[in-house]
C-alpha cells in the first residue's frame, strides 16, 4: 500500500467514524454509504479502499456487517445496538 493509499485510508475511516458518532443509528450498503456518508473529496474512492475502511471498523467494532440474501453487505453502527443504561444519581445519606 502506498503513502497516498494509507492517508486516503486514514481519511476514509475518519469519515466513517465522524458519520457514525453524527448518526449512531446508521447503516447502509456501499454505494449508500458513498453517496451518503462521505464528503465529495472521497466519493471517487475504489469499492476496495472503502470495503478495506469498513472492515477496519467492524474489527474495531464500531460496525457490523451483515451479508444479505441478495449478495449484497449491510454495514450497521454497533452504536444503536448498544444499551443507554441510565444510572440514577446517588442518594444522599440522612442523618436521624
């Protein structure tokens, strides 16, 4: 892999990262996700250096990837599948 290729790549995951933490609900196929997620500069991009991105943040687990009946890939945000758990504050002790 090339210099140019590794920054393209460093640039792609910080792409996906920024989208996902703006929508923790995500998910989308590739030409979703290029055409959705990406800014224009990144658009042009080989299926390969963006399936390579991706599969980065499914082994980080920040996504999923499910394969569909069709053939196709569906990468999720592992975010919405995680559970809000809601603490309440502490209470206070009394003194009698």
């Amino acid at each position: 892999m090339s210099g140019g290729e590794r920054g393209r790549t460093r640039d792609l995951q910080r792409a996906l990262r920024g989208y996902l933490l703006r929508h923790p609900g995500a998910a989308d196929g590739i030409a979703g996700i290029r055409l959705w997620w990406l800014p224009a500069h990144l658009q042009g991009v080989s299926d390969r250096e963006l399936r390579g991105a991706l599969e980065h943040l499914v082994r980080d687990h920040a996504m999923q990837r499910t394969a569909l009946v069709d053939g196709g890939e569906l990468y999720a945000s592992l975010a919405a599948g995680e559970p809000r758990v809601h603490h309440p504050p502490p209470s206070r002790a009394t003194r009698h």
